[in-house]
C-alpha cells in the first residue's frame, strides 16, 4: 500500500511526497537557501586581512517512513529539521575597521511517530514546543486489474 504525505509549512509552501508502507525513509528532502556570511577576518603583520566566509543552511529537511497499516491507520515516522535566520547583526573586529557577521537562527527539530488515518491532518510541534507546520496522510487509491476468462 501507498500514500502520499503532504507537509505544509508556516511559511505557506507545501510538500508532496509518496510513501510505500513498509519502505525505508523517504522523504520531501530539503529545501531552503544558503545564506553566505563573514565568519572571520585574520590579520597577519604586513598582509591585507584575510576573510572567511561561512554558509547558514536555512529551510526545511523532511523525511518519513510508513509502517502498520491497521484498519486504515498508519503509524509514520515523522523527522523534519528548520533551521531560520532570524537576524544578522554586525560585529566590529577590535583595532579595526573590518566587521564580521553575527547569525542569530532558529532551529526546530521533529522526530517522533504519530497514528494518522487517510485525509487527516495533524498539526506538527517541534521538540521545544513551536509549530512547524502540518502534515496530511492520504491514501494511494487501489487500481483495479481486468482478468479475462
């Protein structure tokens, strides 16, 4: 038996993914954006400063895996990671005119199984408590096959 998932997030986007009851994980996998940022600047006498550049992985990780399916009720094992950029401060570099970039994120993490029946939808709680959306279970229809006799 087959299904499909469906993940909304809080920031309107919403994921489709097709599960097999029994399969290994599967998922909607990421999808976000890479946020490049001044990490560091290092001085070395007599050399022009060298600065390092760092990537924040912002967006969404999504992975699922369906198992018992008992009079229409499946268990799914749910994992989904956020990671969010709330803010990018700057940071002056002592004895200089150079600043580095300060990332303040917000990482939320979910790994838990929930029971869900075809066309419910569950709200999603992370481990310290904020929203990260909901999730909808629906059940792949069945295709009839004609024998002829």
């Amino acid at each position: 038996m087959s299904g499909y998932v469906t993940f909304k997030g809080l920031d309107g986007g919403s994921r489709m993914t097709v599960i097999t009851i029994g399969d290994s994980w599967g998922g909607g996998g990421s999808y976000g954006t890479a946020v490049p940022y001044t990490n560091s600047v290092i001085f070395h006498p007599g050399k022009p400063p060298l600065i390092h550049k760092g990537v924040i992985e912002t967006g969404t990780r999504l992975w699922f895996r369906a198992h018992e399916d008992h009079q229409g009720v499946i268990k799914l094992d749910v994992n989904i990671s956020t990671n969010t950029l709330r803010d990018m401060k700057k940071g002056r570099v002592p004895g200089t005119d150079k600043t580095i970039d300060l990332p303040e994120t917000d990482p939320q993490m979910l790994t838990e199984t929930i029971s869900i029946s075809d066309d419910e939808t569950v709200p999603l709680i992370s481990s310290a408590g904020k929203p990260l959306g909901t999730l909808t279970w629906a059940a792949a229809p069945l295709t009839a096959t004609a024998t002829a006799h």
